[in-house]
C-alpha cells in the first residue's frame, strides 16, 4: 500500500499543539469512530465489520483498518485456511481509548442540540 495516504496534517500547527490535533485528525472522519465502536465488543472479521457498519465501502473499511493497525489501536490476525481468516481486535492501546471517546461521545449528545441552534442563528445572520 502506498505511504501516500499518510499525510501530516499537522505540520504547520506549533509543536505543543500537534500530539492532540494528529489524533483529533484520526477521528475526525466517522469510519474510525464507527470500526472501534464495532471493535469494542471484541474480534471481529473484516465481513462482520463491513456488514455492521452501513455505508463503509470495501476499500474505505480496508483504509481505515490500516490505519488504526499502523496507528497501534487494532491488532490483525491471521489464521491459516482457505481462504485465510482474519480477525481484527481493539489492541490495549486501542482499548485505553475507549474512556475518552466515551466522554466525547457525552458532551457531545449533552451540546448537539445547543450547537445546531447555534448554527441555525449563524447561518440566519448577515454575516
């Protein structure tokens, strides 16, 4: 697989800002969120995660799953058969995660409804 798709987007921001913002941008699309949602409830096949998570292409699961093993969140394994089977598991790392995204995922349904008001007034203003 290319490196290609691994890109900084973090570069131009100051140093002390880059460790939080580098893993804000790993979650910032919903595919990463969705996986380790799924993963949470322990090993999953790469069919179970593609049949459980609506919309998610073949190649999109694939990147993203990629993406969190490069990362250290999830581990892969591999099982000898034909065809081979292939597990995916939140890793300790991964698992350690589960906390805070807990308590994003908090906040968030506690100020969703405040930020769409916000948003509705600012969209209605001149600005």
């Amino acid at each position: 697989m290319s490196k290609h798709i691994y890109k900084n987007a973090t570069a131009h921001l100051p140093e002390h800002c880059r460790p939080t913002a580098e893993i804000l941008t790993q979650f910032g699309g919903k595919w990463a969120i969705a996986v380790i949602g799924q993963l949470n409830a322990g090993p999953r096949r790469f069919s179970e995660l593609a049949d459980a998570i609506s919309g998610i292409s073949e190649r999109m699961l694939t990147l993203t799953l990629r993406t969190l093993e490069r990362d250290g969140l999830i581990e892969r394994h591999v099982t000898p058969s034909v065809p081979p089977r292939v597990d995916y598991e939140l890793s300790a790392r991964g698992r350690s995660l589960q906390e805070p995204l807990i308590a994003l995922h908090i906040w968030a349904t506690e100020h969703m409804a405040d930020i769409e008001e916000s948003r509705r007034e600012f969209d209605a203003s001149d600005r």
